[in-house]
C-alpha cells in the first residue's frame, strides 16, 4: 500500500512536482507515466525519503518511508540500477544488503538465480555490466527482503525484449500473490501490457489517473476513412473532437455509432472503426503530456 | 481497499526489527574492503609501515634499533592514508551513488553516518596493531642482524598512538562528510598543513594562532613519551577546529541532501 498525499517538490522558482495525490492498493500495479522529466522520478524519491518535499506527505505500508525501522523487508526499492559501486561485484552487493537487512545469506543466490544472473555473471564486477543486467541486480536487491510493496523507477530501460516479458511475469505474479507494486515509464506500450491503474503525469501534475479499462474506454473511437480530408471535414461539422493520429486515422471523443453515422449520412467509405483501446490511450498520453515534453525541451 | 483480499505474502507480519548499529558498523567494515580500491587502501597502508620499519633497519645505528625506534616512525605515513580511507568511506556513497541502495535500507541517515565512523576508528585501532606487529618484526630483524633489538617501549606511547590515528581517520571523514566530494575532500585535506606552513612562515601574525590550529604541529607530540597539559590544550583546540566542526556540519549536511 503507497500513499502520496499532495507531494510538491519546488527547487527556486521551479515547481518540479505539483499537488501529487494517488495510491496504490495491494494486488496492484500501478504504472507511474510521464515524458521524461515530467517529475515521475522526483516523485518516488520523495516517497522513498531520499528527497525531502515542499509539501505533502507520503506513506508506505502505512507509515512516512524514513520511520520504518527496516524497510527492505517491506518495501522493494530500485531507483536507478545504475547507482550501484563499479568496484564491487554483484553478489557483494547483494550481500551487503543481505547483512544490512537480516536476511538469510541464502536468499542472495535464490534472488541472483530468480533474476537471471548466474555464477559467473555474480561473480564479475558491477563496472562490467550492460544495463539490463545492472536492472536485473537492481532487481534482485528490490525483492531480496521479500517486500510487500515494490517501487521500480524505469525499471525495463536497458533491458531487452525477452527481459521485459520476464520482467512483466515477475511483477503480474508479485501483485497477483496480494503485493503492491508501483513502476514508472516513459513509454506508456511498456506499462500498458502490466498495469492495472495508471497515473499519467505532466509538468509536475498529475494529468489523468484510474483503472487501465477506465481510461481506455474513455479514450473514444479509432476512425479511418478512404478520403481523410473529407472525414475530417465531416467530423468538424458533425461536431465531433478528433486529434490526428499517429498512424493516419482519427480518434474522436465520440461512440463508434455517432462516428458511422456521421460517415454514413456523407457517403464516406470507412476502411476502419473501433474503439480506440491502447492506441487511443497512446494518443491521449500524448495530448496530455504534449506541452509538458515541449516544455521540458525548451528548458 | 478494494475487495482484494491479500493471500500470504501481504498477511500483516510484525515490524521487522531495524539493524542494530552493531550489524551496521560490521557492514560498513566489509564496505571498506570489498573493492579493489579500498582494498588496495588496506593493503598500501600495511606495506608502508612495513616499509618504513625495513628502512629503519637500515639506517638506524645497531645501538638505536628498538622497538620503541620502530613503532614511532611507522605511524606517520599510515597517518597519512587513514585519512584518504576516512573519506573514501563517506564519499564513494556519493561518487558511486551508492547512497540510493544504502539509504533506502536505513532511512535514519545519521545510523549510517554513526556505523561508518565507528568502522573507521576501529580501522585507525587496527593500524595501531599494525604499526606494533611490524615493529615486533622489525626487533626481531634488528636481533637477528646483530642490532641491538631492544624491547624497550614507553606504554604511553600506545594510547597516544590510537588517539593519533583515531584523530586522523575522523578528520578525514569530518572533511569526506562536509564536501561529499572524493577529490575535493583529499586535496583540501592534504594542503591544509601546507597551506598553514606557508601562511605561517609569510604572516608573523599568523605564528600564534598556528601553534594553537594547525594539527601537523598540534598532533606532533602524541608521537613523543609525555605531552604537557598545555600541549593537549592545543591539541583539544585544533581538533575541534579541523574534527568536531567539520563532523557537525557535515552529518547536517549529509541529513539533508537530497539522494538522487
């Protein structure tokens, strides 16, 4: 269980993290989206007590993060697998956390085994290891306690096809068995496959928030006719909001019907209509988070 | 809520209890040895005091060479490098990020603060034992090669050798802790006396104040048999300039920056 309560972080004149409330309930996986510096990261540093907030608060299991007397062995942290001693070799960091946290010494090579990294990989220094696998050690360190509750700051960056899949088996079976996760992306395609509620941010600003099938429901209506000028001009006096999709086709705010109906009554030639589902979600992440992106670009 | 109910692993499980400071100073004591960094560290430490005692035997007459003779001199270059292994211990948490890991399993910053200072003043008391291992050595080569290898040694000497090296490790984290910086903290370290020489030789007003600031002349006599109440006066002043006042701002300043 997370609970984050109006967190804002202002550095100067700078809001980075704006009036963030949401929580995540066990049996969950919630996906944390955003563009990149939307303020996804400042965020779970704040739940996570490593940045203090301006404002607002946050709990994890039901208390602030930094009152915990022990919390690896109830909350999963990975905030940057690349934060990790090169010098050191992976078992070793393990290990460490192992005698930090009182967990058997044991469950450092069941969590290595878990994840992925073998014998020879254990034993070879941090410094020598891609980004998935430092995501994999993260990892590993995340569950070593076996945690409740998992907080995973772009835990799929780096890692590759089959490592994503992996991952998204591991984290589905983690919520399933009553744990709470919380992950962030930037790439709403890398959540969507795992996620049941998402918190969709911007600027600092939580933008849109609910259960997945919530939001995709409310996404509206995929169309794409043979004439896409003339659709677009029959949509605006039918007094339909569509964007322009990515890939050619309009989503429009509307039932499928109304859509059709509107084609129809034109005597246009559909060669496409649906509800939008994931792609729908894509296009409203990017609406929403357009002037955010744009913003952080210029910065 | 909603109606999810949670099977075994969200079942409310007591607390876990948090790491003793005991467990955490044994933690932080492994931190200083498992890279190839601070291992070397460890190593050089004990090959200089190993070192020095070979030169000693060299050239020191066969009537000078006791234990006594052996002991003193190796603790100035160890003294030298328990303060490089002071600040290394703070500063890699931040150089190498590692504070993400470290802190988010002991949010109370200032446990971590406390073990890694405790691992650093029993490493400063191990040298100790170092610095006397190699002198034992040392009389017995000096026997053995026709010196005179006398075990003659002032007990006074033990304890101001610990608070010596103690002293130097803790200014050495105190100057890690406040810059958080690995090349900042051991160049302003190493050039302080200097920079006081300097000063001192072009500032006549400036002679006073050193004898009472400057800790490569204050910490001087712990290396002699006897040191006067005036002398520890001296001493207590510079190290709570260049020791207590850097520890203080620097475990606030390690409290409140912000990890990322």
């Amino acid at each position: 269980m997370i609970e984050v309560d109006h967190l804002t972080k202002r550095y100067g004149p700078h809001t980075a993290v704006e009036d963030v409330s949401f929580r995540c309930e066990p049996g969950t996986v919630t996906g944390f989206l955003g563009p990149n510096g939307a303020g996804k990261s400042t965020t779970m540093r704040m739940i996570c007590g490593m940045t203090a907030p301006s404002a607002g608060g946050a709990a994890v299991a039901g208390r602030p993060y930094r009152e915990l007397p022990n919390p690896g062995r109830e909350i999963g942290v990975l905030l940057d697998a690349s934060a990790q001693h090169v010098g050191r070799t992976g078992r070793e960091a393990l290990t460490l956390a192992a005698r930090t946290m009182g967990v058997e010494r044991g469950q450092v090579a069941a969590k290595l085994d878990l994840v992925g990294l073998n014998e020879t990989a254990a034993r070879r220094r941090v410094g020598a290891y891609s980004l998935g696998m430092r995501q994999r050690l993260g990892l590993a360190l995340a569950l070593l306690g076996d945690p409740r509750v998992l907080i995973l700051d772009e835990p799929a960056n780096g890692l590759d096809p089959e490592g994503i899949f992996w991952m998204r088996g591991l984290l589905r079976d983690f919520a399933d068995r009553g744990g709470t996760v919380l992950l962030s992306s930037h790439l709403l395609r890398e959540v969507e496959a795992v996620a049941d509620r998402l918190v969709v941010i911007g600027a600092g600003r939580v933008v849109a928030e609910g259960g997945k099938d919530e939001l995709l429901a409310g996404a509206g209506t995929l169309v794409r006719a043979r004439d896409q000028h003339a659709l677009r001009l029959t949509l605006d006096r039918a007094g339909l909001p569509a964007t322009a999709g990515t890939d050619g086709g309009y989503v429009v705010r509307a039932e499928p019907e109304a859509v059709g109906q509107a084609a129809a009554d034109a005597g246009l030639v559909l060669t496409e209509l649906r509800p939008a589902g994931s792609g729908g979600l894509e296009q409203l992440f990017l609406t929403l988070t357009a002037g955010a992106s744009t913003k952080e670009a210029v910065r | 809520m909603t109606a999810v109910t949670a099977p075994a692993p969200t079942l409310r499980r007591p607390a876990a209890a948090g790491p003793s400071l005991a467990r955490l100073t044994a933690v932080e004591l492994r931190k200083l040895a498992d890279t190839r960094a601070g291992r070397w560290l460890l190593i050089t430490i004990g090959l200089v005091a190993a070192a020095i005692v070979t030169v000693q035997i060299f050239v020191l007459k066969d009537a000078e060479q006791t234990f006594t003779a052996f002991f003193t001199p190796s603790l100035f270059p160890v003294g030298l490098l328990l303060p490089v292994l002071g600040i290394l211990s703070i500063t890699a948490e931040w150089s190498q990020r590692t504070a993400l890991t470290t802190f988010a399993l002991v949010p109370r910053r200032e446990r971590v603060v406390t073990a890694k200072l405790a691992a650093v003043v029993l490493a400063a008391l191990a040298s100790v034992l170092v610095s006397l291992a190699v002198a034992a050595a040392g009389t017995l080569a000096a026997r053995a090669t026709g010196g005179a290898g006398t075990w003659t040694f002032d007990w006074h000497l033990l304890p101001y050798a610990a608070v010596f090296q103690v002293a130097n490790v803790l200014m050495g984290a105190g100057f890690g802790l406040l810059l958080l910086n690995t090349p900042l903290a051991i160049v302003t370290y190493l050039l302080l006396p200097t920079v006081w020489s300097v000063l001192a030789a072009m500032i006549r007003a400036l002679r006073e104040p050193a004898r009472w600031l400057d800790t490569s002349v204050t910490m001087e006599p712990l290396l002699t048999p006897d040191m006067t109440a005036g002398q520890w006066g001296r001493l207590g002043v510079s190290l709570a300039v260049w020791l207590l006042v850097p520890l203080v701002a620097g475990l606030v300043r390690t409290l409140r920056r912000e990890v990322s």
